[in-house]
C-alpha cells in the first residue's frame, strides 16, 4: 500500500471512529450506518490478507464473546437484562475492531483488547459514579492501545 493511501486510510479511520466515539457518547448508541459498512469492508479486506484464515477466526472471538454475555444475560435476567450491559451495536463493532486486532496480533491481541473495554469501561463508569457508560469508545481506545502494542 502505497504512502498516500495508507495516510488516506489513517484519516478515514480516524474519521470513523471520531464519529462512532461522539455517537455512543452523546446517543448511546452506535449506529448501523457506522458498524455494518466496517464490518463488510473489514471482513473483505481480511479476505485479501496472507493469513486470511487466522485473522478471521481470531477476529470472531470479540462478538463472539459480546453475544455469548448477552445471552448469558437474557436467561439470568429475562428480557430486561438485555437491555444493559453490551448491546447490538458494540457486538457489529467488535468485527472490524476484532479483525484490526488480530491483523496486527492473533488471537491474544483480540481477547486482550476486549479485556481492556471492559477494564476501561469500568474504570469509566467507577471515575464518574455511573452504573451505565459508552462501551465503544472502550473498545476503539483499547483496540488502539493493543494494536500499538503488537505493531512490530
């Protein structure tokens, strides 16, 4: 990838995730418009990747993990207990953050970075004395902060 490309994605990532961040902050929510598209564009371009098998199957494991919470959640606390915690939008923005992860890592850097949301998110929500925070700001910064970790 050529210099100016690779500088266009960084802009769009930033972008990106720039407006997920101010989304989940101010809404709670992360929109459709926003995760499914990077969802798609992620699994593709995973597809075009030397180690398409292993990014994939690493990649899984963060929704994975998020729907298995879920339904964990739903049988223990019937309907309502679906309503807190992760939801829909943070399980369609765990593909792209996960496929990131385990471009620049595997596996570990995956589950390591889905332990730091939560370890961010509940330092969040402890600092300010809430019982609800934004998760996908967690979950980018973390991505992030992994990936920085696992660049070589």
């Amino acid at each position: 990838m050529g210099g100016l490309s690779l500088h266009a994605l960084v802009v769009l990532a930033i972008v990106w995730a720039s407006a997920l961040i101010y989304y989940d902050l101010r809404f709670h929510r992360l929109p459709n418009l926003l995760t499914v598209p990077a969802a798609l564009v992620s699994v593709v371009w995973a597809l075009f990747m030397q180690n398409t098998g292993q990014i994939l199957w690493s990649a899984v494991t963060w929704p994975a993990l998020y729907i298995a919470q879920l339904v964990v959640s739903f049988f223990c606390n019937g309907r309502d207990g679906c309503n807190r915690g992760v939801g829909g939008g943070d399980i369609k923005l765990a593909v792209p953050l996960g496929v990131a992860a385990a471009a620049v890592g595997n596996v570990f850097a995956v589950l390591l970075a889905s332990m730091t949301a939560a370890i961010l998110s509940l330092c969040t929500a402890t600092l300010l004395r809430r019982s609800y925070v934004a998760h996908g700001p967690s979950m980018i910064l973390a991505t992030v902060m992994v990936s920085i970790v696992f660049v070589e």
